[in-house]
C-alpha cells in the first residue's frame, strides 16, 4: 500500500512538473492495487496535495485517466519498438512476446488502457472534447504491429492482403490471450498457443 506525502509549493513556471506528479500519483493507486482509491481526492492525497490544486492541470478524473493511459501507451510503443532481429517474421513475433510481456508486468496499467478500470467510451459521453485524443490513443503501438506485418509480408514471410486488418485482428487476439490467461489460470492452456495465435492471425507463412 502506498502512502501519501506532503510536497513543496512549486515554483512558479512548475506547474508541468506538478502535471506529472498527478499523473504519477495516480499510477501510484493502481499499482498498489487500490483502483478504489482513484478519485480525486485519493489522487491528491498520494501526490501531496489539496484537491483544487488538480484542477489547474486536470479538470476532472477522466483527465487524469486518459493521462496515465497515455503515458501508459508510450513505455509500450517503446518497448514493442525493441526488437531488431532482422527476419521479419522473427520480429513480429518478438513484438507480440513483448506485448503479452508488458500486459503481464503492468496488470493495473494495462486495465485503464483497455478498458478494465477506466471506460474510454462513458469517458467520451461525458467530455466531448476528449474525442481528439482519444481517437490517436495507442495508435503509436498498433503502427508498430501494422508496419511489422507489412515487413513480413514485403519479404513474403505472410500471406496478408491487408496488413492493416490483419495486424487489428493480431492485436484482438493478443488482448484476448492476455486477458483469459489472467481470468483462467487454472486452464490447461498449451504451451505452443501464443505461437498458434500469431502465426494464424498473422497469417505468416
């Protein structure tokens, strides 16, 4: 269980800094496993802070959500950009490694990216304004998918004719691996399945 601090005043022109130690707060919660305490006020009390000092920065806690979304988005794009074997089809499956990777090492963060804790779609009805960000929200990550795919396809390691659908479909199926092998652990799940998953969804060769 994390425990909340008192911080300095910031100094004036700080105020991304103070962003930053919100969003970071936040991250704080659920990695503690006390999505329950994600309110504003349990954000500010972790960071330190009185409540009226979020708004400033972050109008409400959807706000403050699609931030760590986003942030959380960013260190996957940067990690599914690692691999650099030169076989492309050796690549698409090091991605897809680190992607499930990522979802095992990150379960809290994960569920606000997709949808677990926090609801992109209800967040939506309720600010509007949102739609801008939301709509680029992971795309940086699934480019990586997509553009792994057409390599794969250009050296005829896959036999897709729409590498765009078909690096969609990888991802579906990837979440939808993540997601039941934490839901049925207890499942006998053979040992070669990611490999089926990729290969078939891939359609690689």
């Amino acid at each position: 269980m994390t425990t909340p601090r008192t911080r300095p005043r910031n100094k004036r022109g700080e105020g991304a800094q103070l962003r930053d130690e919100i969003v970071d707060a936040a991250m704080k919660l659920l990695e503690g496993g006390t999505p329950q305490n994600l309110t504003l006020r349990g954000v500010a009390r972790q960071a330190g802070i009185s409540a009226p000092s979020i708004y400033p920065h972050f109008p409400d806690l959807d706000a403050i959500l699609l931030a760590v979304a986003q942030r959380a988005f960013d260190v996957l794009e940067q990690e599914l950009g690692t691999p650099d074997d030169e076989d492309p089809v050796e690549r698409l499956r090091a991605v897809c490694a680190v992607y499930l990777s990522f979802a095992e090492r990150r379960p809290h963060q994960y569920r606000v990216m997709f949808g677990a804790v926090w609801d992109a779609g209800q967040a939506l009805d309720r600010a509007p304004a949102m739609a801008d960000e939301l709509a680029v929200l992971g795309m940086g990550a699934f480019e990586i998918f997509r553009r792994t795919l057409a390599d794969c396809v250009a050296t005829g390691g896959s036999a897709s004719a729409d590498p765009f659908g078909d690096a969609t479909a990888l991802w579906v199926g990837l979440h939808g691996f993540a997601q039941l092998q934490v839901a049925a652990p207890l499942f006998p799940w053979p040992p070669d399945l990611r490999d089926s998953v990729i290969d078939r969804l891939a359609l690689l060769r």
